[in-house]
C-alpha cells in the first residue's frame, strides 16, 4: 500500500483540511480523492509529488 494525502483546499488557497489515504496506486488514490470534493478544491500528493487536483464543483 502507498501512503497519499488529500488536501482540502479552502477559498482563499490555504489547506482546511488534510485525509491520509491508503491505496495500491495513483487511480485508485485519485478515485478516492475525487469523493472528497464537495464545495472545495483537492490536492492529492504522494510524499512531495502532486499526483493531481480536482477542482471545486458547486
């Protein structure tokens, strides 16, 4: 399992919130963060790679 975290990225650019996820790769990781956009941006990164980000929806 590789360890990811996901920011949740508030309106004014700074990280609200992080979620530690544990995944076997990048998609299954990215399928994961995808679910925690919800009226916020999400950066999800391995270590000090940004693997991608999924803007906000309203």
């Amino acid at each position: 399992m590789l360890e990811y975290r996901a920011y949740l990225i508030g309106r004014d650019g700074h990280i609200m919130h992080r979620v530690e996820i544990l995944c076997d790769d990048d998609e299954a990781a990215k399928e994961r963060a995808l679910l925690l956009v919800d009226g916020h941006t999400v950066e999800l990164w391995q270590g000090t790679r940004k693997v991608a980000t999924f803007p906000t929806r309203h």
